[in-house]
C-alpha cells in the first residue's frame, strides 16, 4: 500500500476561490434552494477546517437546520445525472454504496458546473488527517496496528473502484488519488437517512460540516411529510457556541481511517487479534466445523476494552468454543442453531476463554517495539508533527486495549476458580465500585449458566496458561507489513 503520486491531469485539478468564498456560496445555493439554518454560522479555523457556530441561543427541541431534498446528493441524484447513466452502462452498480456517490463528486468537480457546483466546490481539496494520503515514514508508525490493516483494505477496495471506473467513459484518465479522496469525501460526511421506510445513503451540505462530539448539541431525522433532513437541537446550545453532531460511537481506529483524528481517552477504542485453532488438540474436526459456521478456524477478529462489547465477545465465542469439552461442544452447537455466538458455556469454559484472549493480548502487545510508556513519551513532545502525533495515539491506544485483556485475564481468572457463592459474594462486594475489572467480573457471573447446573473450577484447571496454549495459537504470518 503506498500513497498514490499527485495528480497531473489538468481536469482533476480546478482553480478553487478562497474558502470564505465558497462558504458563501454554499450558503447562499442552500438558502436560494429552500434550506432553512436561521441560527447557523459556517466558519473556517486557522488550520482550514470548517466549523459550524450558532448565531444566538438555540432552545432544545429547535429545528437548526432543514435540507430539503432536492439538495441532498443521494443514489438518486447519481442515477439521473450523465455520470451515474455511464456508470450504469458500463455495468456499475449505482443503487448502493459508496463508489456512485464519490463518483459523482468526480463528474462534478471536471464539470465545473451542475445542480451541486456550490457544494462540491466547497469540499475539502486534502484530508491531510486520513492515513491514506500518509507517506512511507507516517505509515511505519502504525506498524502492527489495527489502524494500519484497516488502512490497507481502504486502498485495497480503492484500487479496485479504480480499475472499474478506469472502464467508464468519462472516467478513462482518472488518477488514483483523485479517486481517493473522492472516496474520503463520501466516506467522512455521508448519513445513513430513513427515507419513505428505507435507509439511504445520502450527502447532506451544512449538515456533514459540523464537527464530532461524543455529546453533540443535535440528532438528526428525514421527515418524509416534508420532505427534508432536519437537525434538531437535544440541548441548549449558546450563541456563539461550536455546534455539534455525533459520528456515533467509534474505535480511534475508525476515526483516524475515516475522518482523519482520534479523540483523547476513547471508551470505544478497538484493536484485532488473530486466533488460531490447534490442529492437534482432540476433537480438532468437531470444533473447526463450528468455527466454519462464524468464519472458520483461522481468524481476525476485533476486541474492544470492554469483555461485553459485541466485538470481544465474537473473539470469546471463538474461545470458547475452542476450549471446550466434548459435553460443552453439544452445547455450543445447539445454541449456534438459534444464534451466531456462542455464550458463557461454563465458569470451567469461562476461565479458560478469558485466559486464551489475555495469553493472545499479551503475545500480541510482545510484538510492538515500543511500549505504552515509550508511545506516552512521544505524546508529551510538543514538536511532534501532527500525523505522527495521530499514529502514536492510534498506535497506543490498541495496545491499551490488548493491555486492558492481559490485565482482566490475570484478574478474573482466580477468581472465577471460587465456589459459586464465594463468587456471588466477591459480584456483591465490588457492585458500588466502577474500577473496569469489578465491572468485568460482573458481567461475567451475570452470564454464566444457572448456578445450580454450574460446576466449580476448584481442581479442574490446574494449569489454565498451558491448556489454552495447547487449545489456541496466535495465528501466525499476520504481521502488518
């Protein structure tokens, strides 16, 4: 994977007025076109992002913004245009996904003219942030990480779009990087909007120019009687104040890929782990063709901070699978008929799953040359360049996250060897407290099988580290680079 060289073709590439200009523009073709933002702002910081500011108080329950259709670049708008009529002949899909949108932006922008002219004029012309558009140097930084691999299959599906468009009159010269960015565009601002009882993609201008937080003053809705995307305010927002939406709830991971910036101590951060299946261990066939039903017996799978998390649990219902005994193997089985993971089978199972995940964690965290405490150093220089800085944050964060699991397995795992009730008792003890471990413990006992079917580890695990390690192996061959 490697950033693709800047383009030489003069279409790709347009004289664009100062940002203040375009902004105005923007404004202006939305009021001319029926949208309505009476409190709204748009501004540009120094460092040239957009933000959206209110102009005065904003009262919860406030409609800031309404788009009206029409304005917003939807499949629908693709299928209409000269663009999306090439696409379709050339044998493109352009009722769903990403590639019509971006290129549709493409046509656009070498037009220089169209019904969106104002708001493709006024798109970013670099996303500075995204690691696609990061050199070699940038990118050795993220080696090992999640980040890195979820980076390569943007430009892997990149490249792919652009051998298919490459086929599209129109199209025939297109670069890979205009491409790319085309995609950043699309991929960083589209909403995912109910329309008439179906879910759409669609770019929605002034709307996709508002900032993330994790506690935005707006949600958001398509109102299918009038016929417009409303953002409405959930809290009150002052005058003056920087006005915000949600990009949802994301790993650093996402964030970085897509938008270009990570945000500081995220609950939502993620890495991925390869788990392996031991072709040596007894009943090998029995538990590899459960595995095939959820992906098979060699896999990636991601792992969140929390053992609760969806993600994580996918791992552990690999786990537990693969540290099961023949009577938990019948039970795996009849609950993969009804469901897609496998749950808690046993405090037996439990315990050894937890410790399969902590031993991969940790085998996993062993393989990066720098720790946590090395990457915390980098952060405290005030002349790290910002792309490095956005690496060794992403970079470090996964390994809290393999960190947080070497750290529960080590926890929880002497404890799930107590009788039921001493248990129970330890659940009840820890219930006021928000430390991660006792929270984890909890989940944990609240899931498992009704305790008057469930057995005791006391003497049924003597060496949990070595009967994991003969049962699942880090899967190897999946280094970054």
């Amino acid at each position: 994977m490697h950033p693709a060289p800047e383009p030489s073709n003069p279409k790709a590439t347009r004289r664009r007025p100062p940002a203040a200009d375009r902004s105005a523009r923007l404004l202006d073709w939305l009021a001319k076109s029926g949208a309505r933002f009476p409190a709204l702002s748009l501004h540009t910081a120094p460092d040239g992002e957009r933000l959206v500011r209110a102009t005065r108080d904003i009262a919860p329950g406030e409609t800031v913004l309404a788009v009206p259709r029409r304005c917003l670049i939807t499949h629908d708008a693709v299928r209409a245009s000269a663009a999306g009529k090439a696409l379709r002949a050339a044998g493109v899909e352009i009722e769903k996904g990403q590639l019509p949108l971006a290129a549709y932006l493409i046509a656009h922008e070498r037009a220089g003219r169209g019904p969106f002219n104002a708001y493709v004029r006024a798109l970013p012309a670099a996303f500075p942030g995204v690691p696609l558009f990061y050199d070699e140097a940038q990118l050795a930084l993220l080696r090992g990480t999640h980040t890195l691999r979820r980076t390569q299959q943007r430009w892997a599906e990149i490249e792919s779009d652009h051998l298919l468009l490459r086929e599209v009159p129109g199209f025939e010269d297109l670069d890979r990087l205009t491409l790319a960015r085309a995609r950043t565009a699309v991929t960083s601002r589209v909403f995912g909007l109910r329309m008439g009882g179906t879910k759409r993609e669609a770019l929605a201008p002034l709307a996709d120019m508002m900032n993330h937080s994790a506690s935005p003053g707006v949600d958001w809705e398509f109102d299918d009687a009038s016929g417009e995307m409303r953002m409405i305010a959930v809290e009150p927002i002052a005058r003056g104040a920087e006005v915000h939406d949600s990009y949802g709830e994301k790993s650093n991971a996402r964030f970085l890929v897509a938008y270009g910036f990570t945000m500081p101590d995220n609950p939502d951060d993620e890495t991925s782990i390869p788990l392996s299946l031991a072709k040596d261990q007894p009943r090998y066939s029995e538990k590899a063709r459960l595995l095939r039903a959820s992906g098979g017996a060699e896999q990636r799978l991601p792992i969140s901070l929390r053992l609760s998390d969806p993600s994580t649990q996918k791992a552990l219902s690999f786990l537990r699978i693969a540290c099961a005994s023949e009577s938990e193997l019948q039970q795996a089985a009849s609950t993969l008929a009804a469901a897609r993971l496998v749950p808690p089978l046993s405090a037996r199972n439990e315990s050894a799953a937890i410790t399969g995940l902590g031993f991969v964690c940790g085998r996993a965290l062993s393989r990066y040359r720098e720790t946590i405490a090395d990457d915390d150093a980098l952060l405290a220089r005030a002349d790290l360049p910002p792309r490095d800085r956005l690496c060794i944050t992403v970079r470090r964060d996964e390994k809290r996250v393999l960190a947080r699991h070497v750290e529960l397995s080590r926890a929880l795992v002497p404890l799930l060897r107590l009788p039921r009730a001493a248990l129970e008792r330890e659940v009840t003890a820890r219930f006021e407290s928000d430390a991660p471990i006792d929270r984890a413990l909890e989940s944990v006992v609240r899931s498992l099988p009704d305790p008057s079917a469930a057995r005791t580890l006391t003497g049924t695990l003597d060496t949990p580290d070595a009967r994991t390690r003969s049962t699942v192996r880090p899967a190897e061959g999946r280094r970054a680079w």
